[in-house]
C-alpha cells in the first residue's frame, strides 16, 4: 500500500506540471487582451506596454512559466546587487525589500529625476532621503552615439526657435566633448563634469510641460472622437490608408458616417447623400466604393469644419505648429470666409474645442469659447480676434514643451535597479527624455521624464506556495484562492455530506425493488433531477422559498467572511447541489444494484437458503458500492470547481466563479494555481477512493 501511495503521489505532482504547462499555453494562446480587459479598452498603446511589463508579461513564455514556478525574488536580487526579502505589514499586507548596506531594509522611488530611499527602522518607521549616489551612468560611448543622433534631431527641430536651439546645443557639445573623451573615467569624475553643462539643460526644462503636453493629446483625442463631422474625415482618412479591415471594423465606421450624414442633413443635403452613400458601402463590407464617395465629400467636410481636424491631429501628434496654423487661417478672413454654412457648423466644434482645452490651459480654452460667443453674436472681427489669440498661447506652450522635450533628449542617461513601492525589482532610467507610463495601484496612470523602463514583479513561486498576484485585483493570489476555496469546500461539504448517504440509500432500496412503484418513482425523480440545468433548479428554489414564501435569502452576500457566519444564506445553494446530485448518484446506485442482485453468487446465496436481510447487506450491498463510490469521488472533483453556475447564481464567492472571473480577464497566475488545486482534489479524491475499495472488497490489493 506505501508503494502505491508513492506511485500516486508522484502521479499527482507529474499531472500538476502538465497542466500547469498546457494551461499556461492555452491562456497565452487565448484571444483577447489582458491589459484592455483589466483596465479598460481607453488605454494607450504606451500605457499597455508598461501594463504588460510590470506584470512580466512581456516577456517569453518559457521564462514566465519558470518565474511563476521558481520564483523571481533569486533573480532580481542578482540585478539589484542585494538581497531581497519579502515581509508581512501589521495590516497582513506582502512588501518585497532589498537588504541595504546597512543592514536596513529599504525602497526607492523616483520624483522628478531624485532616487528617494525609503529605509525602514527597527521601530517601524520609515526614513526618506535623496539617494542619487546610486545612480550609474549609462555606457559612455552608446550614450556618445545617441546624443549625436539627438544633435541632428535637435538641429533639424521645426517646433524649437533659434534661441532655444542654441541655448541646447552648447551644453550639448560640452556634454558630446566629455563622452567621447571619457576614457577609463570612473563614474564620480564623470558626474562631476557633466554637473555644469547638465544643470545648463535642466534650467531650460520646464516641469509642467509633461503634463500640458498629455492635456493637448488628450484634448485632440477627445476633440476627434466626439464631433461627427470629424469623425467622417477620420473615417476617410483610415480608408485611404494601407490599413486592412475587418467587417468589424467597417460597420464601426459605417455607424460614425451615419451620425454624420444625419449630422450635416439640414446644412448640406448633397455632401450628405455622399455620406450616405458610403454608409450604404461599408454596410454592405464595400470599402472601395465608400472610399470614392469620400473622395467627394471630405474637401466640403474640410471647408465646413474650419479644418479643425488638423487642429485635433497636431495637438495629438505635438505638431504644435500644424495647430497654430490651423488657428491663424481661421482667424484670416481671405482663407476662412464664414459663409453661411461655416457658421451652421463652427460654432459647436469650436465650443468642443474649447471645453476639452478648458482643463489643460485655461487661457487657452477661455480664447475659444470666446470666440464662439462672438459668432453667435455675429461679431466676426472679434471672433478672429480671439483665435488668434489662442493660435498665440497654442505656440507658445508648444515651444516651451518642445524645448522641455529637446532639453531632456540631450541629457546623459543614467540607470538603477532596485526594489519599487509596488513590489518590483526595477530598472528605473533618468536623463534620457523619454515620457515613461507607470501605473500606480489605486493612483492610476502616470507620466515621468524618465523612470522605470524594466521590471521584474517579485514573487517566491508556485514551489514555496506563492503563485503571484493577481491581474485582476493586484492582490495574492494566494490569499484569493484560500477564501474561495474554503468557501467551496463548505458549500461542496455540507451538500456532499447530505445528497451521498441519502443517494445511496434510495439508491439500493430503487435497485433491491426493480421494477416495483418505488423504483419506478425513485427513477423517475432522479431522472427529473439530474436532467434539469443547475441554473433552472437554483431559479425554481429562489422563487418558491425566495420570493413566494420568504423564508431564506435569494443571494449570497457575506464577501470574505465565512460562510457559517450566515448559515440562512448557504441553504438554497445546498439545496440546489443536492437535488442535482441526488438522482444523478441515485440512478448509478440502483443500476449497480440492479446487476449484482443478478449475479451467480447471488443466486446461489440465495439457492444455499442465506437470508434475504443477510445476502443484501453482506453480500451484494459491498460489490455495488464499488461504481458509486468512483463516481461520488468524481464528483467531489466537481463539486469544487465545476459548481460555477450555482455560485453564479446565488452570487456564492466561491472557487468556480473565481476561476470563471479569472479566465474572462486571461488572469492567468489565477487560472493556473486554481488548475492546481482542482488536480490535487483530483488526484487525492481518487487516492481515497483506490484505499476505499480495499475495505470493501477484501480481495483488492495494491502493491
């Protein structure tokens, strides 16, 4: 019996790796896209990117099996150059620290281009300071060759004025000068020359730029995506593109050209049937025809709109002289007339101009309503006025953020590895200009000039009981798992507890009457039970005992409390289980029944003149438990992950529905570490049930 315990127990843990393996697989391979389903299908690509590298995602399949496995905490204390130590808050909560030099246990963060350290004290507090000395310049002669590439780019910069291109390129050619010169410097000489020409760069940087250069984006976008004339040109400007569609995709574009077409009805009957005619198009999955009905509607589309469409592209895309232009040609009255149906239809567009500028430059925004208030009031000279006034604060942010930016890109990069406030090992980058996304859990989305550009989310592994956190919620997966499945082992326990005795009773007695009335009826209502859906019976029992009567809960609402704290709320779904359960074990207990009643032994039991009570119980009752018995532990199986539409419908907080929540989001440190406690009930059930057998069959025996 020890050897075949041991020959299970290694069967268990080499099934695990299986479908841990093929699981992880199967959730890569599955369509859909985590980042969107977690945070909302609003997020920009860059956003994405750095969603994706925090959670290690990222990176290849076979090295996120084997963190998930083996852990990353080994890997990232290699990177960081200290140890790494995870440890549990006064609230239950998991940090991960570096064990710094002193012995303390310490966190950075990045504000503005400061490394501050975060040492916690032996009394618990918590000590900051700047840390910048740990900051190591990145490769001298890869820097060299970057910054001479940034050089042209600066040179060639439409968006910077003379002075500013001067006032960069100096410090530029000192910090080009220092590089290629740097030899075998070590990093403090280093440092110490870059000091004046770098500080020349910072003074011409402006803090607020990152932020007003995300509130013109932001404002182009919205712009864009809710006039529907603008939204027409888009359309026409994606169809002449190389860009494949699917039929999704164009009935998308149809219904942002039938609210255009509606739109411009009253205004331009013709442009509109244009319109029109390539909604027809792109209904029908003809985007050659829509494309030539465009072609003739989009120039009177670009007239009406003042061409405020190319106002929406250059706030997105910085071309921030593309939208001063666009503001002055509005302003001129040889380029922009405002005939009649230009005022039917600036107005609107340039008071949701106005509004979505409101947030990010007030002046500016303040410039644009005004001007609508004067076409409305018919007052054009003041109209123009006003846009040219906002033309002016429009080139003007745009060379302060477009010297922010150059300045930036002129800096000599610096990286660190260390441990973040979000439980990573992080590689955080300064100096190098670029805006980096991060995603603050509770914050939201942040930008920097500069900041973490690699990540390893720490974790112990699945081996030392940590599967990771989850996507999903961003807490341990663990913690998750334990809750719901005690959950499920308390429904699934106390229904297992009540529908197995009670199944194999009516089922020898159905099986020992074959034939008779209460066979017959005993089939029949097991047959009636184990064919109706579990969702059908739940709804049947909430509206009887639910609704109509009212004696217990309909739903399930104790959050992560335990479930006996309202034992009401647990009989409904207990209910639901048992009926489920009880014909479908009846119908296999009778049927064993039924045939070991006719086997020869029995015959001849009874030939021998055995008592009837005595052949039952002795005799036939032990052999016909052997089907049932597999079957029950089967469906213990079930009864833990495979109960997700009962606890869908009772709202029951248990291991099935966490494991359906986690598969919609393509949760996958869920999914897989849920997989593996469904094979270990697997594989242990049928354990119990092989040990089972021996007791009652004496004749089986494992070796």
């Amino acid at each position: 019996m020890a050897k075949f315990i041991l020959r299970r127990l290694i069967l268990m843990l080499l099934t695990m790796f299986i479908v841990s393996v093929a699981v992880f697989a199967i959730t890569t391979a599955a369509p859909g896209n985590v980042a969107r389903n977690v945070l909302g299908i609003q997020i920009t690509p860059e956003q994405e990117a750095s969603f994706l590298a925090q959670n290690g995602l990222d990176k290849p399949l076979v090295e996120r099996y084997i963190s998930w496995l083996l852990g990353t905490d080994w890997r990232a204390s290699a990177q960081v150059g200290l140890t790494v130590r995870q440890i549990t808050t006064e609230d239950g909560f998991t940090e991960w620290w570096a064990v710094a030099e002193d012995g303390l246990l310490t966190r950075w963060e990045l504000v503005g281009e400061d490394l501050i350290s975060r040492k916690l004290q032996p009394d618990g507090s918590l000590i900051e300071q700047k840390d910048n000395e740990r900051w190591q310049i990145k490769d001298a002669q890869s820097e060299f060759t970057r910054l001479q590439a940034n050089k042209v780019e600066v040179q060639n910069d439409p968006q910077l004025n003379e002075a500013d291109r001067q006032a960069i390129l100096k410090p530029l050619d000192q910090i080009l000068d220092i590089l290629q010169n740097a030899g075998n410097k070590d990093q403090a000489t280093l440092l110490a020359e870059l000091t004046g020409p770098e500080s020349a760069l910072r003074e011409l940087r402006d803090e607020d730029a990152a932020r007003q250069k995300q509130d013109f984006e932001n404002a182009g976008s919205e712009l864009a995506s809710k006039n529907p004339l603008l939204q027409a040109i888009v359309v026409s400007h994606r169809l002449n593109s190389a860009e494949e569609f699917k039929q999704s995709d164009m009935q998308f574009m149809a219904g942002q050209l039938s609210r255009a077409a509606v739109k411009l009805r009253p205004v331009d009957p013709a442009t509109a049937d244009q319109i029109q005619k390539a909604y027809d198009s792109l209904k029908a999955n003809d985007d050659e025809s829509a494309r030539a009905a465009l072609e003739i509607a989009t120039p009177t589309l670009v007239h009406l709109t003042g061409n405020l469409g190319a106002l929406a592209d250059g706030l997105q895309n910085g071309d921030y002289i593309l939208a001063t232009k666009v503001l002055n040609d509005l302003s001129d009255p040889a380029i922009t007339p405002f005939d009649e149906a230009q005022m039917t239809v600036l107005p609107d567009i340039l008071q949701s101009a106005g509004g979505a500028l409101q947030e990010s430059n007030s002046e500016l925004g303040d410039a644009m309503i005004q001007a609508v208030a004067s076409l409305e009031a018919g007052q054009l000279e003041e109209a123009r006025n006003s846009l040219t006034d906002a033309a002016e604060v429009i080139s003007a942010v745009g060379q302060v953020i477009s010297r922010t930016d150059a300045a930036g890109r002129s800096l000599v990069g610096r990286s660190f590895w260390g441990i973040d406030l979000q439980n990573h090992a992080v590689r955080w980058e300064t100096g190098t200009g670029k805006d980096v996304w991060v995603f603050i859990q509770g914050t939201g989305w942040k930008a920097y000039s500069g900041g973490p550009v690699e990540y390893i989310p720490l974790q112990k592994g699945l081996l030392r009981g940590d599967p990771g956190v989850s996507l999903r919620t961003g807490r341990p997966v663990a913690d998750l798992l334990y809750i719901r499945l005690r959950n499920s082992l308390v429904l699934a326990g106390l229904a297992f507890v009540i529908v197995m005795p009670l199944a194999l009773v009516l089922g020898v007695l159905a099986g020992l009457n074959e034939g008779k009335t209460s066979d017959r009826l005993l089939s029949i209502g097991g047959m009636m039970f184990s064919v109706t859906p579990e969702f059908a019976t739940g709804i049947f029992l909430i509206l009887i005992f639910a609704f109509w009567l009212d004696l217990v809960p309909g739903a399930t609402v104790f959050g992560e409390k335990a479930p006996w704290s309202r034992p009401d709320m647990l009989i409904l779904p207990v209910m639901t289980l048992t009926l489920i359960e009880l014909g479908y074990v009846l119908r296999i207990t009778r049927a064993s029944m039924v045939e070991v009643m006719k086997a020869p032994y029995i015959r001849t039991a009874f030939l021998k003149g055995l008592p009837y009570r005595r052949i039952v119980l002795k005799h036939a009752i032990r052999n016909a438990l052997m089907a049932p018995i597999t079957i029950i532990m089967l469906h213990v199986n079930w009864l833990l992950g495979g109960i997700v539409v009962v606890e869908v419908i009772f709202g029951y907080p248990g291991l099935g529905s966490y494991l359906l929540e986690s598969a919609l989001f393509k949760d996958y440190n869920a999914i897989v570490a849920g997989s593996m406690v469904l094979v270990m009930v697997a594989v242990s059930t049928q354990l119990l049930a092989d040990i089972i057998y021996t007791f009652i069959n004496p004749r089986i025996r494992y070796s």
